[in-house]
C-alpha cells in the first residue's frame, strides 16, 4: 500500500486508522476507531492499484450493498461505504465492518478435521448463512474456509466481494471464473449463470473438508479442478467415525453434479440442525414429566425476575436456564401434560429426509437420573415420536392456561434449536403484553400482533414450519381464553 496509508489517518473525517491487521490479494484490512459512534471496526481498503479502476470501485461497492443487506446473526455485518480523493488524485475505497475476534476456519483445519458434532454445528450455521443470501437474491460465490470466521458467537461468513444477484453471469469481463478452485461448483466452468445452488455446492465442500480434512476435489487451479472432476471417483463420508447416515447423505447430494439434485441452503440447516438435537441434554430435560412451566405474570402479579432484553445470536450457546424440578416424593405430570403435546409434530408434516438406515434418537419420556446424563439410544431407523408420551391437554381454558402453553412452546422450540434466541425473547415479550391486555379488543390486538410476529418469522426462517404452525394455533386459543 502507498505510504499515505498510515497508522493515524482519518477517512472520510470519521474513520481513525490505527493497526494494519490482515491482507489479501485485492485489500488490507484495519482496525480502526469510528470516532463519531465511538467503537472500534475494520475497515477493508482496496489496494491502490485497483482502486483506480472504477470497475474495481463498484465490486466493493457492491460488496457493501450486498452484506449490507444481510442482518443475520451469522453474517458480518457491514456498517458503511466510502471513497477519499487525496491531492494527487489517488483514490481510496473501503468498507466499513463489524471487528470480529476469532479464527478463520481455514487456519483451524490445518490441525485436522472437526469432530463431527462442531462440524455439523459449524455447517448449520453457514448454511442459516446462505439461506439468508439467497432468500435476498444473493449468490456469494466464494463459501470457502477462509471466508468463515469462527467467532464466541458461532461462524460468520466473511467477504461478499464477489457476490451478485441470482441469474447474473458467472464469468467476469475477461472470460475467467471467479472463486476459489476446490470450492466451484462444476457447471461454473461452463459459464452457468449464479444460481443458489452453486453455493450449496461450496457449502458441500466446505461440511465436507470439515468432517474430513480436506476438499472432496482438492485443486489449486482450474486445470487442476477439471482433471479432478474427471477422473476423481465420487466422495464418500463412510470413514468418520460416529457420523450420522443423513449428515452424510446430505452432503453428498450438495455435491452432485447436477445443480437439480442439490437440496436448498435452508434443506441443508434443518437436516444439520435435527442431528444436533439429540445431542442436547435439555431436549431430553424438556421430555421429562417431572417439569414444570415457570409462571407467567398476569395483570395482577408481577414477574419473578427479570427478563433478557438484548437480542440472543442464533449461533450462541443453547444451554438454556434449566427448568425448575418438583423435589417432592409424589411426581407432578401437569406441566408435562401440557408440554409435551406440543413436541409432538403434526401427523401430516412430512419429514425433512427420507428415512434412512443411519443413527438416530428416539425421544424417550423417562425422565434421566439426576447423576447420570441422558444418552442417546443406539444406532436404528428413525422413528416418529408418538403421542402415547402424554395424555393431551384439552384447548381452552383460562387465559393463563393459554398462555402457559404458548409459553411452553417457546421453551421447548429454543431448547430444540427450532426457535431462535432473540426470536424467543420477542416472543416472550408480546405473549406478555397479552396476558397483560385489558378488554376484548386489547385482547385481541395483542393476539394478532403475537401471530402477526409468528407469521413473519415463520417466512425468514427464524422458527421452523412445525413450531410455527403449533404456536399460531397455541395462540389463537389466546383470544378465547376466560380470566
């Protein structure tokens, strides 16, 4: 970089730069302090000689819009875009980003592959990632280890420097392809238009050098790729050890060769996510018929204590607060008669994979030993949970019943992953504002606004279609409820 580039300079009367503290090909990175907002970000600068040229300008540019678009707990999150001129005419360009503190996933995996509980982990979230592009009409072009940062929040996919809209040409001005080698999807080489589905290719290769240690197809070059695609026989995961049946299948179909095979991004984070789910402790808490729901404030009681008001990132920690346990001799079954009801999915729902022959966990409503922790059941066909776990609860009811079961839900859905953390807040905070309505018509305007949220949640992804349709239903039965 020019030396004009310096340690204590100001862009655009804002940004104060202060360490150099990564570089590529195309830019170099900054810490930096936003001296209006007062916070320290990183500032990505376009090396000179690019910056120069206006095409090169507008790909930042278009970088920023693009990120810029993307409010997503796994996605970094781009502040702001600017260009200087200084006195010789030279022109700065940058983009103004969240500081991250972690490691890149690329530089992680040069000890080896993941276990495959992180890596599956790791996949969920840059696939929730993905989703959220594509749901904009983003194609990233370039899902790669080292566009994935690993943060105390879980991933966060980096670098949308190449990204563009759905159906716009692969190829750039000169005929060359862009991206990383290992990672292109193979219709790419022949110029395809950008299509969603090209990055769940590279989600594929990425989930698959994760759970093995190396790209299915490792190429440095589009020489190399093409050799390999050709003469390569095809990938198989049966070497990791313990590595459930649809996890494997999963990948596998995101690295077909026909773009019509692959599942969707959104595919992808569900079936990941449903091998995470036997893997929790608190799903099997929430199973047991000894919980009971914590107590909600009505109109004439106040809460227990006080509730979370900041935003939880879906890719934090899902040890929740546990439930409180009844400690006496004779076992209380009331709150899992209304619980456990509302785990049970719908009968028609269909399943997220074809069933499979691989491991998988049937949820047990025994309740595990306060010494021992829960553990899964061994290897066998998937099976469905049943509704013999506990006698239904009859709809209706008092207010507070209603909202006892829309709050059970809730719990349930974040201990399962099937809701996420700031979306559970929210949740909690409108079903307070019904129970604290006054009058049929604030009643039923807090009601709608409740299944308002729902619905618009259900849309992004932030609540799965089978919780969402049990919680919109839970909630209707709000507007009928009797004090």
């Amino acid at each position: 970089m020019k030396a004009t580039l310096h340690a204590g300079r100001l862009l655009a009367r804002r940004y104060r730069l202060i360490d150099q503290i990564g570089a590529g090909g195309m830019s170099v990175i900054w810490r930096a302090r936003d001296e209006v907002l007062d916070r320290v970000v990183a500032v990505k600068v376009l090396a000179p000689s690019l910056a120069s040229d206006a095409r090169f300008r507008d790909m930042v540019r278009e970088e920023a819009r693009s990120a810029a678009q993307l409010v997503h707990p796994h996605v970094t999150a781009v502040h702001d875009y600017g260009e200087t001129v200084a006195p010789d005419g030279s022109i700065t360009s940058f983009v103004v980003m969240e500081l991250l503190s972690g490691e890149e996933l690329e530089h992680r995996l040069t000890e080896g592959p993941l276990p495959w509980p992180a890596a599956v982990e790791t996949g969920a979230q840059v696939a929730e990632a993905v989703a959220a592009a594509h749901r904009l009409g983003i194609v990233h072009r370039d899902i790669t280890p080292s566009n994935v940062m690993m943060t105390r929040v879980g991933a966060k996919v980096l670098d949308f420097g190449i990204a563009t809209r759905v159906g716009a040409p692969d190829e750039d001005e000169d005929g060359g392809t862009f991206g990383t080698p290992a990672y292109v999807a193979p219709e790419r080489l022949d110029g395809a238009p950008a299509q969603p589905a090209t990055d769940v290719y590279s989600l594929g290769v990425l989930l698959y050098e994760t759970l093995t240690g190396q790209p299915p197809y490792p190429a440095d070059t589009w020489e190399q790729l093409g050799t390999a695609l050709a003469e390569d026989a095809a990938p198989t995961l049966d070497g990791v050890p313990g590595l459930p049946a649809p996890v494997a299948e999963i990948c596998l179909r995101c690295l077909s060769r026909d773009p019509r095979r692959r599942p969707t991004a959104h595919q992808v984070a569900a079936v990941l996510r449903d091998q995470l789910l036997p893997a929790d402790p608190q799903a099997a808490t929430m199973l047991a018929p000894t919980v009971t729901l914590p107590a909600l404030p009505g109109p004439e009681r106040p809460p227990a204590g006080p509730e979370p008001t900041a935003p939880v990132p879906a890719g934090a920690s899902r040890r929740r607060r546990a439930l409180p346990l009844v400690a006496v001799g004779v076992v209380v079954v009331a709150g899992a008669a209304l619980l456990v009801p509302a785990l049970l999915p719908d009968e028609q729902a269909p399943p997220l994979v074809s069933p499979t022959t691989g491991p998988a966990v049937v949820p047990s409503t025994t309740p595990p030993r306060q010494d021992i922790p829960a553990t899964t059941a061994p290897p066998g066909p998937t099976r469905r949970p049943t509704a013999t776990a506990a006698a239904p609860t009859p709809a209706g009811g008092s207010l507070d019943e209603a909202a006892h079961r829309v709050e059970g839900l809730i719990e349930a859905g974040l201990a399962a992953g099937q809701i996420r953390g700031d979306v559970g807040v929210d949740l909690r905070n409108l079903l307070r504002n019904v129970t604290a309505a006054t009058g049929d018509g604030a009643l039923t305007a807090a009601v709608d606004r409740l299944r308002g949220k729902i619905a618009d949640r259900r849309r992004e992804g932030s609540i799965s279609p089978e919780y969402a349709r049990q919680l919109d239903a839970a909630a209707a039965e709000l507007a009928t409820g009797r004090t």
